[in-house]
C-alpha cells in the first residue's frame, strides 16, 4: 500500500496539477492557504497526515475516496467515530464487516 503522500503526490501529477497549484486550493482551519513546502512535506512523508477537513479537500481537488485516505492517513473519520460513541453495537457490526469484507 502507498503511503499518504506517495497517494497525494502520484494523484497530484496524474492531473498535471502543481504543488503551488494544489496547495493554493488547500485550506487551513482559519482558511489560509497551506504553504507548498508543507504540501512537498506530505508527499514526501516529512510530516503526519493532516486533519480530517484537509484530507477530504485533498480527496475532492485529486478526485479520490475520502474514505481511503483517511485509512491511508491511519485515521478514523468523524462520522465512525462518533457511531462508535453513540452505538457500540452498531460500530463494532460495521467494523467486522469491513474485516470480512477484506478477506
């Protein structure tokens, strides 16, 4: 499996789409702009993967599965997390599923 920068970096130039070009679409919770070296630090594994809001932009502007980036990324997304706060049951039938569904 690629790593969550590699999955960035390979998505990013598969659409002919600079760094500055992307990270100019990318934006922080105080809506700045990231800065293309902290977009270069991603793709090359230099930093953690970012938050949830700035994974599912990298999903939607690279044209990618949120879902697989955030397990890419080694994070559970808000929505399983939360089910698994308000409905045990429920998150623990969804998870063993999903390791069904893998074999």
């Amino acid at each position: 499996m690629k790593t969550f920068g590699k999955t960035i970096s390979d998505a990013r130039k598969d659409l002919g789409i600079s760094q500055k070009e992307l990270a100019s679409r990318i934006k922080k919770d105080d809506r700045t702009e990231i800065s293309a070296q902290y977009l270069n630090d991603i793709e090359h594994d230099r930093r953690n993967p970012p938050s949830e809001e700035i994974i599912n932009q990298f999903a939607e502007e690279l044209k990618l599965d949120k879902d697989v980036l955030c397990l890419i990324a080694g994070t559970v997304p808000k929505d399983v997390q939360n089910l698994s706060k308000e409905n045990p049951e429920k998150a623990k039938a969804f998870f063993k599923a999903f390791r069904r569904d893998l074999k």
